[in-house]
C-alpha cells in the first residue's frame, strides 16, 4: 500500500459519514436566469468500507419536473467521470470556457428529463473509498451492487422521484456496466414486500458489449481510408483488434501484436483521435508553448477554433472540464471533495485498478434476458467512433433481433433531425398484449463521436427524445426542428 492511500486511510476513518443531497445555489461562472434546480453531493453505498459515490443531479428545466422521467447516466472508461464526460463535455446544462465561465447548451438532456450523473464505481471523479485496497481488482459484479446499492439511498433522499419512471443510459464501458445493473434492479425489483423500479428502458452508446465483435476496427479505418490495404489483410491474418485487446488484457502481448499496432500508429498518426477520427487535435489548450511552437499555425488555428469549432465541438473542452473541475470553489460549490481527496481531480485518471480480464465478458446474453423481460433498449452508435464503430454494434443489434426471433418494424433508413439527416436506423418489435411494441432499436449518429452529444448535441437531444417516448427516431423530416 501506497503511504499517500495509507495516510489516506488513516485520515478518512476520522471521518463520520453520512450521505448527503445538497441544493446548489449557483455554480462558479453560472450565466443568469437558470431556473431549474441542481443538486450534488455523496451518497455512501457501504458505511462499514467507507463508500460513497459522488453525484450530480440536475431537475428537468420544467415547473413540473417531479413528473418527468429520472434518466441515469454512467459513463465508462472503466474510470472515467460521469460528471466531467456525460454532465460537463456531452448533455449537461453547461459546459465549461477556457476563461472559466459556463456556457447554457441548448441541447442539454434537462430538456426532457431529470438527468442524474452518478462517478462509479469508487476511485472515479470524486467517489471514493475508505478501504483503499478495494480500489485494486474492482471488478463488474462490484460495480452493479455499487449502482444498485446508491439508486435505493438516493431515492430515499430525493423521495419525490421515487414513483418515477426511470431510464438507464451510458456509452463505452458502460454497455458492461448499464445491462448488468439493470439485470439487478430487475431481480430487486422480483423479492418480496419491496417498492419496485420503474425501470422502462435503456440506452447504451457505442458500447462495448462482446470483444470478441464490438472491438473491430480494421474495416471500418480501411473504409475511411486511415489504413493501407496491406495494414488490413495483416489485421485479418495476424494481429486484429479483439487478439489485442485479449493479450492486453492479460498483459501477454506477443510481438507479432506489437509490430502490427506499430504498423497501424505509423499510418494512422499520433495526431488522430480514435474517439472521433474528424475531431482536430487540440492545440489551444493550457500548452501554450504549444502555440507558440506553431507560430502563424497557431494563430490561425486559434481564430478558426473561437470561429467554428466552439460552435461543433471544442477539441480543448476536456482541458476546461479538468481546470473547472479542479478550482476549489467549484468543488465547494459542488459539495464535492469533502474528504480532500490526497490526488488531482481528472476525467478518466484515479486511484481506481480495474480487473481487465471483465473486459472479456459477453453482455449480449444479459440484453437477450432484458429483452425478455420487455425492457426496450436503444443502441446509438456516433459514425466517426473508430473505438467501437458502428458496424460492430450494428451485428450485435442484428444477431439479437435474429436471436429473439423480433420482426422488423422498418427498412433500414434515414432517421431526421428537423430538416436534416440524422443518422440511419431500424426498429425491431413483437407483441405485447396485442400490440406492436418497439423492443429494440439501433440507430447511428451522423457526424458523432464516441461521445455522441458532444459533436452532435442537436441530433442527440431528438434522438432521446424519441428514446422517452419509446418510439423510434423520427423518419420523416419536420418543417420546423422541434428543439
């Protein structure tokens, strides 16, 4: 043990503990005229261990936002915050300025639900444990009773919302750690004398869901033109994707593995952002030397980034997440790092090990047993993610509907968001009291990265709009874009 987690430990056990749900008043560079309420604060999921998650939650921007849906959002890594990624970068009410300030997104999720943004599991963001080895060797299974455990203490302090429908929704490693969550609040939801969840359905965005499919890149970058022909027949035949990730996860990579990867990084270049492979590079961030390296370059890059990128996607926005997020009047506007934490708050960096060999779990048997269980679920997929690309997630879509023997509702086809194209999609359904009901539906995002609402904040907002609804994205294009 590490002395700064040894001193840690020491220093934490003082402490009483006790979850709390804290009314914010205003953030730090908050624009006026917000009107919706926002909270945040610890709930504790383990007193005996010490620990709690960290949470923020924001109403509906309605004056009756108790009778709108609560949406929980988890966001993956495993190790990365949903409060700085999914509240703060995706579909949050703000998002952080270089100066400081918040600026209002005028596609944030509020606008149709009560969005709570929970940092799981322990070691993530600012939830933490007292029991400091437990942050080596966490693992799925721990995850799930973690989320279970905080959504039963959370409603008991915020019991206005305990009658509410609720919808789970996460992207990236949280297609491991959404189903199985849901498996367990169904199973909560079975014993007897207890208040059933309303849980209505769940959304995962480009998730990682089976490695031995969801992982494959090759063709997709090929497609794209990121890689030769020659880098994707050594893909097929020596080193692809999922083999990789296999001897990574178990720390064995062979070095026919090693030299492929090298091949590929040489093409594709450092500059490239697997995330978004459109997305610049940001070169504006707190490096300044970085700038000034670049010259005229970076003036240039400078004026287009106030000019045009702010207005699609910041590259430099995780910069200004990490310096927001870091300022001790946030934090205390936060109510957030009450136990001051002995390391600096990042969006995907802390004490937390995860146990790699999870990452080779197949989450398409539980989506089967959701299915089943007449849970909708919605896989998005942002068409610019060469991490875990579209046509991945569309297989699995594909083999579940074959699976579950659902019939097609629709063709393969554009779905709108207002006048404009916003990806393509397809419904599959069965019935259910003799109706026809949407089980599944898969649908991409034109333009987006593996953070969809992040690069394609518009589209995203229509298409969870439709998700609540439990329709499929809208097919037919509006004469006046409804947000």
């Amino acid at each position: 043990m590490v002395p700064w987690i040894c001193i840690f430990t020491i220093f934490s056990s003082l402490l009483y503990y006790k979850s709390s749900s804290e009314l914010i008043t205003s953030l730090p560079g908050q624009p006026p005229n917000i009107f919706f309420k926002q909270h945040s604060g610890y709930i504790v999921t383990n007193s005996q261990h010490g620990r709690a998650l960290f949470y923020y939650f924001v109403e509906a921007d309605s004056e009756n936002a108790a009778s709108l849906p609560l949406t929980v959002w988890l966001n993956g890594g495993p190790g990365c915050s949903s409060v700085g990624y999914g509240a703060f970068m995706e579909h949050g009410p703000f998002r952080p300025r270089k100066d400081g300030s918040l600026i209002k997104n005028k596609y944030s999720w509020n606008l149709e639900s009560n969005m709570l943004y929970v940092d799981s599991p322990i070691g993530v963001g600012f939830s933490y444990s007292n029991t400091s080895s437990e942050y080596i060797n966490w693992d799925d299974t721990a995850t799930a009773k973690e989320n279970l455990q905080f959504i039963l203490n959370w409603f008991k302090k915020f019991p206005q919302y305990r009658n509410s429908d609720v919808y789970l929704t996460g992207e990236s490693y949280s297609g491991h750690y959404i189903p199985q969550f849901a498996v367990l609040l169904l199973d909560y939801n079975r014993l007897p004398n207890v208040k059933p969840i309303k849980l209505k359905s769940i959304a995962l965005g480009n998730p990682l869901l089976d490695i031995e499919i969801s992982v494959r890149s090759a063709e997709y970058l090929w497609a794209h033109g990121v890689i030769s022909d020659e880098l994707l027949d050594m893909r097929r035949a020596i080193c692809n994707e999922t083999r990789l990730l296999l001897e990574y996860t178990y720390n064995n990579i062979s070095n026919e593995c090693l030299k492929v990867s090298e091949f590929q990084s040489e093409e594709m270049g450092n500059d490239i952002v697997t995330d978004d492979i459109l997305l610049p590079k940001c070169v504006s961030s707190g490096a300044a030397g970085q700038l000034r390296i670049l010259g005229n370059l970076g003036k240039i890059h400078e004026k287009l980034d106030k000019k045009v990128l702010r207005e699609v996607a910041d590259p430099c926005l995780t910069d200004w997440i990490n310096l927001y997020l870091n300022k001790p009047e946030v934090q205390k506007a936060l109510y957030a790092n009450t136990t001051y934490l002995p390391y600096t708050w990042e969006i995907c960096s802390g004490p937390l090990q995860y146990k790699m060999q999870d990452f080779a779990i197949d989450i398409i048997p539980l989506l089967s047993n959701i299915l089943k269980e007449h849970i909708p679920i919605l896989l998005f997929s942002g068409d610019q993610d060469s991490k875990l690309p579209l046509t991945q997630t569309r297989k699995i879509a594909t083999l579940l509907a074959r699976d579950l023997k659902l019939v097609a509702f629709d063709k393969y086809g554009p779905w709108y968001d207002g006048l404009q194209i916003g990806g393509w999609s397809q419904s599959f359904g069965g019935l259910k009291e003799g109706k026809n009901v949407t089980y599944l539906t898969f649908a991409t995002i034109r333009g987006a990265a593996h953070e969809v609402p992040y690069t394609s904040p518009s589209q995203a907002l229509t298409l969870f709009g439709a998700f609540l609804r439990g329709h499929p994205p809208p097919r037919k294009s509006s004469t006046f874009a409804t947000y």
